[in-house]
C-alpha cells in the first residue's frame, strides 16, 4: 500500500498535462523534504527508468532560488514561497502549483549533558535566539535566574532553510530575524516541514 502511495504521488507530480518530462526530472531544495522526496524518486525509478530523477539538498531558500532561475523542476520547501520569491516568479514567467505532501512538528532538544533544563518557554527561547541577545545572552543563568552560570551553545538550521525562517517568524517574530553568534557545538535544534512546487 506504502508503495503504490509513493508511486502513485510521483506519477500525478511527474506525468501530469502540465509539463513533458523528457530524459531527466531535477528536484532541489529542503533537506525536510528530501527523504520523503528520495524515497518517492527511487519508487519512481522502478516505475520508469528512462527517466532520470535527482533529487538535491540546498534548502528551502536555495531551492527556491534555483527553481525560480528555471534550474529546477521540482523544489522542496518547507516554508511558502515569499512575497519577494512569487515576484521572481512572475517576473522569470516561473508558474507552479505547491502540493502539501507531509506535516511535522518542530521539537526543541536539549543535549543530555544538560541536566537542569527540564522545560523551556518561548519566552525563554526568543530571550536566548533573538537578534538583541547577541554578544550579550551567553549563559544559561541569563535565560533562566536558577539556571547554573554555563555556558550557552546553540545550534540551529542554516540561514537558507526554510525551518530557520518559521522557527525565527514563531519566536522572534519576524523570519530571518536571529542573533549570528552561534556557536558550532550542538545544545538546541529544530526540524520542521513541507511542501513541494512543481513548474507547470
């Protein structure tokens, strides 16, 4: 049953009056998306095999950058497509249809090193990810009085993905709008996802 879903999802995306597909799919974007869209590519693969389908990891941001230049025929993302990407599109004559294929939840992880953070508000997070805490919230007892005065590492998704904009938007308040002085080792992180634009 999984894999008629799967082979019959890529067959409505891939084969649909919309748009010909001769010799080769390209698909790019977000890294949420990309095993879903693997798995479904390499049922496809079974299905017809004189078509070859890559699919690749840039992120939301980069695959919508690619798809909109044309590069692209499908790009995962796991946001919507912005104000500012809908103009390219129109202006680069790029029309497309988004299909939901999935919903995720976005978790926030503490290392298990830590132990005295048992919860966390997001008052607490926007007062740790905001632009205003950069160079300033360096440790726990910062974000929280009792918390012990450690030091703060945090790590998150990359500027280009789309799990960066929603988790700055729900936070912060804005997208995109997070201090740059994260340090590289891992204490927090984030996953969310999806959907998937295909040209017409």
């Amino acid at each position: 049953m999984k894999r008629l879903a799967l082979i019959g999802f890529i067959m409505i995306v891939c084969n649909s009056c919309f748009k010909k597909y001769e010799g080769k799919i390209t698909i790019d974007g977000s890294s949420s998306v990309y095993p879903l869209t693997e798995a479904v590519a390499e049922e496809f693969r079974k299905v017809d095999a004189d078509i070859r389908v890559t699919v690749g990891v840039s992120g939301t941001g980069g695959g919508f950058k690619k798809f909109l230049r044309g590069e692209t025929d499908i790009t995962n993302a796991s946001r919507p497509i912005s104000k500012s990407e809908l103009a390219v599109s129109r202006l680069n004559g790029i029309e497309f249809i988004e299909l939901p294929v999935c919903y995720d939840g976005m978790a926030i992880v503490v290392s298990p090193k830590n132990t005295f953070v048992k919860e966390i508000t997001v008052t607490e997070l926007k007062k740790m990810w905001s632009p205003e805490s950069q160079g300033k919230v360096k440790r726990w007892n910062q974000v929280r009085e009792n918390w012990p005065a450690v030091p703060l590492k945090l790590y998150g998704a990359g500027t280009s993905s789309g799990t960066y904009d929603y988790f700055t938007e729900a936070i912060n308040g804005r997208a995109k709008a997070s201090r740059g002085d994260r340090p590289v080792k891992t204490i927090m992180c984030w996953c969310r996802a999806s959907r998937l634009m295909r040209a017409v």
